[in-house]
C-alpha cells in the first residue's frame, strides 16, 4: 500500500537473519540505515553495512522512467536489489521492503520465534502525481516534535511525501523568530480553549524544526511550513499590537474556534515584520514551497482604518477589499526573491503562487485558468477533521459532515494538478491518539488514489485486508469494524 506499478511475485524468498549484510554503493548508505531502524525494533537484527552484503541499496541515474521518485526491487534466494535514481527513491522502496516482510516486522517491540524472510519479487514501481501531501493543523492544539516525527513515520509507510505544517493562526504560534521572541513566548499561549478553563500552548525551537527537516527528508518526505497572513493573526496580534489595525488595542490570543476579526495592519512596519517571519522560515525549512495561507481574511477593520485607507489611496486600490491580494501578492514577491514558490489557499493575482482550492473542487479550474499550479484541498472529500463515519464510536469531529475513506479516494482529480492534500484540522483533535485514529484508514486511502497509475477502489477495499494489520502493528488506533476486518493474508 500503495498498489506497486508493477509487482510480479517470483519463486522463492530471500531469508533474513543476524548474518544478512547491506552493500550500500556511494549515497545509498542514509537508506540502509533507514531500513535498519525500522526493522530491528521488531526483529533484532544487526543489518550492518558490509562490501559483501547480499542486500545492495545503489544509487542508479541510469535507472529511466522512474522519476525522482520510482526505484526497482528485485529480491530472489540469492539477494534483494534495491536501485533508484534518488535518496528519496530509496526511502520509497525501504518501505516496500518492509511491507513484504511480516506485519510485526513494523512492531516496536521484540517479537520472537519468527522467520524472517521477503518473498520472490520484481517490482518497479513509481507515483503517479509528485504532491501527495497532509496538512498537519499545530496551531489549534501544539503537538510536540515525538508526535510530529511518529507522524511523518506514518506518512513514509504510505509513501504520502508533503507534510503542511499550518505553525500560525488566531489561536497560537508556534514557530520561533528570532527577532521577534513574543510570538511564541505570549502568541503562543492562550488561556483557554471555548472556555474549557485549561490553558494550551507550546513551541517549537529552531533546532527541533530543523531536525524534523533532517528526519523527514531520511524517509522521503519534505515539509511545506505555512504561516497565515493577512487574516487568521489573532495570536501575533496579542504579541505584538502595533502590528494590527489599531496599535493601541490590546487582544489575548483567541480562545474560541472560528476566524477572529483582527488582522494585520497594512503599514510599512507589518509588511517588514512578515518580512522577517519569512526570512527565518527560509532559512529553517529547505523545501521550494512556503505558504502564505490567505483564506478567510474579513475587511471589516481595513473598511474603518485610516492606515488602511492611506494605503489604497497610495498604492491606487479600489478600495479596501483589494488590500488582501496586494498584501499577498508583496508577501509573494519576497518568497520569490528568497527562491522560494509561494502557496495559498486561493488565487492572489500572482500566478507564480500554488493554490490549493478547498472551497469547492471547481475553482481548480479557475485557478490553472488563471496560470495557477493546483494542489486539490477540497474540503468535502479531504477534510479529516470531519468524522469518517456516523458509527456510534466514532470520535468527536468538526460537525455537519462525513468524510469516508470512499470520499477521500474519489476526490476531484483535474488533469494537470500537481497533486492533492488532506488536512487535519486540529480544533477538536486534542490529542495524538485521535489525530492518528481521525488519519487512518484515510490517509491510505489518499496514498492509494494518488500513487497508483489505475487507481481502483474496489482494489484498494481488498489490500486493505492485510493493511489493516500492518496499521494495527504499528497501533494506529482504529475504529472495532476496521480492526475486526484485519486478514491473516500475507501482503505479497
């Protein structure tokens, strides 16, 4: 999972034990280590590196037809062959190593009494489209870096490669800036949830972000950071009022679910202050996208703001409206120069900009209408804040919609996109536990539908019999009816 390009099972298997050997050719070696980490939790075995070893991981630039993505694996009596054309390639087909193995093999603990072994396999094998992503809402409820990390292991197994970290909204910042230490030390802090009484909050440091560069990009994954702008500023506003339409205000960072009415200022201060916020994202997260959010920004102070209305005079606007795509647009010009590609939720004028539509699946067309890249968003097919079902145990979720794993596998798929996203909006997701059990089976079935060449759902339904056993050996909590379907079929 996902479905291979092509897999043709051939006679035989290769066994493991404590005298297999990997031979990493130059470059390779980050792979046989990855392979190593995941499998001697389980199994206990040593897998060192040896110029003889009869597993070889090589990189190969004349492997044709794979992509920066593909590999090819070939594993008989005598040896296990794993090629690709890049790191990343390598960390896609370790995963499939690892699925071919035994479902407790994917364990963290010792299992015993056990013959490891791969069956006889020829696979070659790459994705369909280059932007199989989850937007990872932290703002709401702050998860730390463990969760980020047993996070992003998940995502490697299903060879999902685009983890959207959304850092910045009303309800909390977590990401460092230097130069401005109040956006975590008072913008990350808020005292209570929908009066809960409990206060919630949390950071990150910069060298917990840059490890968890370093840790996904191991297993194949790069992370999109977004911090919000013009709108959803409540939580930088209390930290710093001068940035906000009416410096004298003072506001707490928003404690209720839902969009605040404060937003950036428009003045020449606001726009260095971002400015700097981006510079420091640069610098933190290597990645070509950084995303400027851009949704769901009222005008209502900008409409009763002298700053704001100087503004439009000075820069020739219709009126006050148009200030979020110019805010945009200049954030965008920044990005840019710091050679980055912008992303936003919406079109903002600026067709060098990704645009993720999650209003409706039909403004994908008007954004590459408009010269836009389009990753899909649509809220009703990839919203995993909405419960996946209206079982009785099925935990709490944003209301007045169920999202499937069927729903989530048919999303909306225009030609020509870059791909598509979920997005898991943390409001009423206080806790790992319910993250992971509101991701999976979803987020396999994204996988699935993104990777394969023909997807198909009623195939996807059949290997999800045996998949649902690895899920439970890496305990992704799952739902009785999901857990009860678990197949002793072996995965190959």
């Amino acid at each position: 999972m996902p479905r291979p390009t092509r897999l043709i099972r051939r006679h035989g298997r290769f066994a493991l034990d404590r005298d297999t050997a990997i031979r990493a050719t130059p470059g390779a070696q980050g792979a046989a280590r990855l392979l190593r980490t995941l499998l001697r939790p389980a199994t206990g075995l040593p897998l060192p590196l040896h110029e003889d070893g009869r597993v070889v991981f090589a990189l190969d630039d004349r492997l044709v037809g794979l992509g920066d993505e593909g590999y090819a694996l070939t594993v008989n009596e005598h040896a296990v062959v794993l090629r690709a054309a890049t790191r990343h390639g390598l960390a896609h087909g370790v995963q499939t190593i690892r699925q071919l193995v035994s479902p407790t093999a994917l364990g963290s603990r010792p299992v015993s009494g056990v013959d490891w072994a791969l069956p006889g396999v020829d696979v070659r094998d790459a994705p369909r489209l280059p932007w199989r992503g989850v937007m990872l809402d932290v703002a709401r409820h702050f998860q730390p870096v463990a969760v980020l990390r047993r996070f992003i292991d998940l995502m490697a197994v299903h060879k999902l490669n685009v983890l959207h970290l959304h850092l910045t909204d009303d309800q909390g910042w977590r990401m460092p800036v230097p130069r401005h230490p109040r956006l975590t030390s008072v913008g990350g802090w808020r005292a209570e949830s929908m009066g809960d009484g409990v206060p919630h909050g949390g950071s990150y440091t910069r060298a917990e972000l840059a490890g968890l560069v370093s840790y996904a990009d191991e297993r194949g994954v790069r992370i999109v950071p977004e911090i919000e702008m013009p709108g959803h500023a409540r939580a930088a506003l209390a930290a710093y009022p001068h940035l906000g339409n009416f410096p004298r205000r003072r506001l707490p960072v928003w404690t209720r679910w839902g969009v605040s009415d404060a937003v950036f200022g428009v003045d020449d201060a606001v726009l260095e202050f971002c400015r700097d916020v981006l510079d420091e994202v640069v610098d933190v997260f290597p990645g070509p996208h950084v995303h400027l959010g851009g949704d769901e920004c009222p005008t209502s102070e900008w409409e009763s703001s002298p700053g704001a209305a100087r503004r439009v005079r000075v820069e020739a606007l219709a009126g006050p409206h148009e200030l979020h795509g110019w805010f945009l647009r200049a954030m965008a010009d920044h990005v840019v120069g710091r050679g980055r590609v912008p992303v936003s939720w919406e079109p903002i004028g600026d067709p060098r900009a990704v645009v993720m539509p999650w209003r409706d699946a039909a403004d994908a067309r008007t954004a590459m209408d408009l010269g836009h890249d389009v990753v899909m968003a649509p809220h009703r097919s990839t919203y995993l804040d909405y419960p996946q079902s209206a079982d009785p145990d099925e935990p709490a979720g944003q209301p007045g919609l169920v999202v499937t794993a069927q729903d989530v596998y048919h999303l909306p798929m225009p030609d020509g996109v870059l791909g598509a996203q979920c997005a898991l909006w943390t409001e009423y997701v206080p806790t790992a536990h319910h993250l992971e059990r509101l991701a999976y089976p979803r987020l396999a079935a994204l996988a699935d539908t993104l990777w394969a060449q023909r997807p198909s759902w009623t195939d996807f339904t059949e290997r999800m019999r045996a998949h649902t056993g690895r899920l439970s050996a890496l305990s992704v909590p799952l739902s009785r009816k999901e857990d009860d379907a678990r197949s002793p079929v072996p995965p190959c």
